[in-house]
C-alpha cells in the first residue's frame, strides 16, 4: 500500500497535484444492488409506480451523480468525464435489483469515486421514488469491481468486492 497522499508534509488535508501524471484511459466499474419488498419490485417492472418511470429516473440520476462526484466528496478533482453507463439488473427470486454503473475519461486520475456515486445514487432514486410502497428497502453491496488505467493499472474484485488473490 502506498503513503496517504492527501496529506501534506503537517498533516494537513489537500487535494493530490496530478498534474504531472500522464493521461490514460480510464475506466471503473461499480456494483451495487437495492433489496425490497417482491411487490414493490413488481411495481418497478411493471412500470405502475404512480412517480414515473423508476429506472430510467434512477438512471438519469446515476449519470448525473458521476459527473457531479467532486462536488459531494471534497478531495475529489472535477472530471471531464467522457462515458458514464448504468445498468439494472433485476433478481426477482431474490427480490433485488443489482446496480452495475461504468465510467470513463482519458485523464491524469481515475473514476472509481465517480462510479461509486452513481451506482449509489441510483439506488437512493429507486428507494425515494419507491418509498410510499416499502420503506424498509435495504441498500447494500455497493463496491468497485474493477478499475483500468493509471499507474497502477488493472485492478479487478474478487467474489463479494474482495480484492482478487
């Protein structure tokens, strides 16, 4: 593991110059997924929650969260993000819909935080719009799946958001 670079030399929080990195494409992967009733689930796929359009609202939401990322998480550089997918996967046998978001750019630094954000916002759209009907929704599970580019190039999770061995 390398230094905690967002210190300086007295302890004290910055943002991490990169402008002296090279540009590469990057990209990230994020997973996440929302538990619910299988009724409330039902509703979403149907299309019959009286709020609209439940994952293309949620969608919308996730391209506009990574592309907002430095503005919620203080450390993060604003990015000129060029790609930003997400994608639901619902599990009706277990009540669930699975979250996959991926984000890229060519740049000096990565977009794991921007992917996080939108699978998370994403998440927390379906819950808002679907909170009349079933409250006690669970978020859960959300972790980087993989990550290219950069020095430090590939990185891929193992099972359950384990870092592979």
């Amino acid at each position: 593991m390398t230094d905690f670079t967002h210190l300086d030399a007295q302890g004290r929080v910055r943002m991490v110059d990169v402008g002296e990195k090279q540009e590469t494409k990057r990209i990230a992967v994020a997973l996440g997924n929302i538990a619910m009733d299988s009724r409330t689930l039902d509703l979403i796929l149907d299309q019959g929650v009286k709020k609209g359009n439940v994952l293309e609202t949620a969608r919308i939401a996730g391209v506009m969260a990574a592309k907002r990322t430095a503005d919620l998480i203080p450390m993060c550089h604003p990015l000129n993000i060029t790609h930003a997918r997400i994608d639901f996967f619902p599990d009706r046998a277990r009540s669930v819909i699975n979250i996959e978001a991926e984000v890229s750019l060519t740049g000096r630094t990565g977009v794991e935080m921007e992917a996080m954000t939108a699978v998370s916002v994403a998440a927390l759209t379906i819950y808002d719009m679907c909170k009349s009907y079933d409250r006690a929704m669970v978020i859960s599970g959300i972790f980087l799946k993989s990550k290219s580019g950069g020095k430090s190039g590939m990185y891929t999770a193992g099972t359950n958001g384990s870092p592979a061995k």
